[in-house]
C-alpha cells in the first residue's frame, strides 16, 4: 500500500508540474472543490433552508412552510426509486459477462494514443444515449481494457476523462434523460407542476430534429476535444504510472453448495422472464404508439432489467452484479425527498397577495427573458446552479415550476424549454466531480486526475451550448400544455 501510495503521489506531482495553461488551471480548480466542497446531500439540505427562509421573506407563515415540507416530503417517491433504477440497471448490464466480452473487443479498435482517447469518448457518449448510468460503468471498462494493452501506451487520466463524456457532455439528451422522462411521465409529476407544463412526450423533447441536432454536434465537438488534448510522449501518465491496478478479472460465484438452490445457478428463469418481456415489449409497440412506448419510464426500466437478468444468465450472477451496485444508489435515495420538499415549498407557501417563490420567479424569468433572451437566461442559470445543486431530476423539480411558468408567459415553446434545460445541465458535470464518483471507483482515481481534461471540454461547450438554445429555439413555435386524459 505504501508503494502503491508512493508513486501514485510521484505521477500526481509530475503531471501538475508538466501541465500547462487552461489544464493547470482546472488542476488547482479540482484541488480546491475536492477540498472545500461538501458531499451534495449537504448541498440538498442547505437548499431547503435557502428555500424555506425565502418563503418566510415573501412573507409566508412559518406553519404554511413547515406544512409543505411535511407534505410534499414524498411526493417524489416513484421517480424517486426509479431514477435509483436507472443506475442500478446501467451498471448491471455493464457488467455482465457479453458486454464484457464487447468491450474487450472494443479495446482493440484503436490503433494510436489519441485516436483511443476520442473512441472512449464516443463510444461512451453513444451509450449514453440509451442510459447514463451504463455509459458511466461500460466507458470506464473500455478505458480500463484499453489501458491494459501492451501494444499501445495512453494517458489513462485523458482515458478516465474521456469515459466521463457520456454524462459529461451528452446524458440529458438521451432516453434517461431525468427531466424528459418525469415530463412524459403523468404519475411521476407532481400535481402542481402537471398542471403548468401538462405530459410532453418524447416526441417534443428527445426526439425533435433540433435536439438530435444538438446532440450531434455536442458528439462532434467533444471527440475532437478529447482526440487533440490527449497527452502524448513524455507527457503520458499511464496506469501504471499513477499506481493502478488493471486487473479485471470478475469473481466467481461460491458453487452450489445445497439442492434448493439448484434453480438460483440455472438460466431457465431468466430465459422465461426475457420471453415474457419481449413479448410485452412487442405488444406495446403493436397496440401503442411508438412515441408513447419509448417515453415510458417503467417500461424502460423493465426492458433494462430484464435485459441486466438475461445477460448475467443466472439469477445468482444478477443478484452478486445488483449487490455491487445497490452503494452508487445511495445518494438518489436520501436526496430526491429533499428536493420534493423544496419543490413543495416553492409551489405552495404563498407568501403577500397569495404569491409563492416559484411565482415570483416565474415573473423574474419572464422579463429578463422577454426581449429574446430567454433561452440563454435559462441555459446559464441551470448550468450555475447545477454547480450547487448536482441532480439532473432533483434540481428540474425545483426549476421547473418557475421556468416553465416562464416559457409560458414568454411563449416558449415548453418542450424546447426543457431540452434547454437538459443541454445546459450537462455543463456542471465537467466541473463537479460529484457525479464522477461511480466512475472514478471503476477506474480507481481521483477526480483531481480527470478535471484537468473535462475543464477543458467545459470551456468550448459554454459558447456553443448558449449558442444552439438560442438559435434552435427560433424555430419553435408554442404550443400549449397538454393535459393527459382525466385532468
């Protein structure tokens, strides 16, 4: 342990003395957040006191606020269990045995240094698409089978940073998206928020030309970043230059031991659960719309499940893979029950003239963005606070009272406002670590390590992800809520 200490500390030292300009500036900024920033449930508590004392300035009586706590304390406890979902199945389909395989022969793609850098970051931004909490566990394998070639030598940090991109850069864009998935979701929204956006399908967020667009172009920019950074020659800090191990071997499970559990190391249940859940899949997509069966969140996780079920092959497989990542849940769990109660809070305690925060807001955001300038407003507020508050579905639930109270009276069409959203969230994430944190236990570093590449990648996307909200919103027109049948 004190040689591997050793020379990690070495590989550190030497990488901050040989960095230069804007990656020596993102080398001390992560020393300064790893430092001095709090665990983000810290941040969720605080942001219920901010909010709560915001209400009591408006005018709000201290019973009305407590009152909105309590009550609007679970109303997120569906979205809250499957956001915990979406990473539990992203990292139990990454670690099955196929993909595994798939990512071994991935490895072997690449033929030169950058050229490994860039195909992490795409291939981990393409998983990304299908669930974030996959590409986080899959681009952290291939950067990790990568590196264990003998045959190519690569900077594992720019590795780690570019299997980072698929959250980094592109997570909100895609089919977990949390804040398009709660939208299209009618039981997941809460009450008050249904009633001022109404359902918005996938069909006008995720699917619309300009967010594929954006989410082309956000790809390009960020392979070309990651490809031209990587280090190269004397500069390469290999994994076993930082004190890494790359051994991978999975382990096994204990043999059956007693006849009851003859059925917990056979694939016959597995198999018929898969049968069972392609022939749903093929139902829905035979009596439903298409659009209405991709915007499903629990379909969605069924499919992922199953999926994570069949491809470990056994039960006993699948529950070991569960075990290992029911820990990187954790935080979704204590946090989303604070966020239901800052939205409640915002939403409920009226304060003079029967005015609540998120009203107040609301009017804020309506004349700052009324001279054209909304998208932009909102693109750069999202990203400051996402800086504080490092929830993709937490932080839409406290937003998006107000700002799509505001798109409405700004006329705004409400599905681009949220894409708006779903763009600019992904800019904190190349500055705070804290979602770096499954990532960073697979390829066993620091944040510190990785920052220095995705500051990078952060300083190009801020111009051009201002720029496309802006300009792509001119093609929108409004359209008002929708409400689903029954409301």
């Amino acid at each position: 342990m004190e040689r591997y200490s050793s020379v990690a500390n070495t590989a550190l030292t030497n990488s901050r003395t040989e960095e230069r300009g804007l990656a020596r500036i993102a080398q001390r900024m992560a020393a300064w957040t790893e430092k001095w920033f709090p665990d983000a449930y810290i941040f969720a508590l605080a942001g219920v006191v901010v909010i709560a004392l915001a209400a009591l300035a408006i005018g709000a009586s201290p019973q009305s606020i407590a009152d909105s706590f309590g009550n609007g304390f679970w109303d997120l406890t569906a979205f809250t269990l499957q956001m915990a979902m979406v990473v539990l199945t992203g990292y139990v389909v990454a670690t099955s045995p196929p993909v595994a395989r798939l990512i071994n022969k991935l490895a072997l793609v690449p033929s030169t240094a950058r050229t490994a850098v860039s195909f992490v970051a795409l291939m981990s931004m393409s998983v990304s698409f299908l669930n974030w909490g996959l590409s986080l566990i899959f681009g952290g394998l291939l950067a990790r089978a990568i590196a264990r070639r003998k045959d190519l030598t690569v900077d594992y940090r720019a590795l780690g940073a570019a299997a980072f991109m698929g959250l980094g850069a592109v997570w909100a864009l895609g089919l977990s998206s949390s804040a398009a998935q709660l939208q299209a979701t009618a039981a997941s929204l809460p009450p008050a928020l249904l009633k001022i956006t109404g359902i918005l399908d996938f069909g006008t967020t995720i699917f619309t030309w300009q967010s594929l667009l954006t989410l082309v172009i956000l790809m390009a920019l960020t392979t070309v970043i990651a490809h031209f950074s990587a280090p190269e020659g004397g500069s390469i800090r290999t994994a076993e230059d930082l004190g890494v191990d790359l051994d991978d071997e999975p382990s096994k499970p204990a043999p059956r031991s007693r006849p009851g559990e003859w059925l917990e190391y056979s694939m016959i249940l597995p198999i018929l659960a898969g049968l069972l859940t392609l022939g749903w899949l093929v139902s829905q997509f035979l009596t439903k719309p298409f659009l209405t069966v991709v915007s499903s969140l629990n379909g969605y996780l069924l499919v992922f499940l199953i999926l994570g079920l069949v491809l470990h092959g056994t039960p006993r497989n699948f529950l070991q893979a569960v075990t290992k990542a029911v820990p990187a849940t954790a935080g979704i769990l204590v946090q989303f029950p604070l966020y239901a109660a800052m939205a409640a809070i915002l939403t409920k305690a009226a304060g003079h003239g029967g005015m609540t925060i998120s009203a107040h807001l609301a009017g804020f955001f309506s004349e700052v963005g009324s001279g054209g300038g909304f998208a932009v407003v909102i693109a750069l507020y999202t990203a400051v606070l996402g800086l504080l508050v490092p929830s993709g579905g937490g932080k839409w639930l406290v937003e998006a009272p107000y700002v799509m109270q505001s798109a409405t009276d700004v006329q705004m069409n409400l599905g681009w406002t949220v894409q708006i959203y779903n763009i600019a969230e992904a800019l904190p994430n190349l500055v705070n670590p804290f979602f770096m944190l499954p990532l960073l236990a697979v390829l066993r570093l620091r944040a510190r390590d990785l920052v220095g590449f995705t500051f990078l990648q952060f300083i190009f996307h801020l111009p051009v992800v201002l720029l496309l909200v802006w300009l792509l919103g001119t093609t929108f027109d409004f359209v008002p809520p929708v409400m689903p049948p029954g409301k």
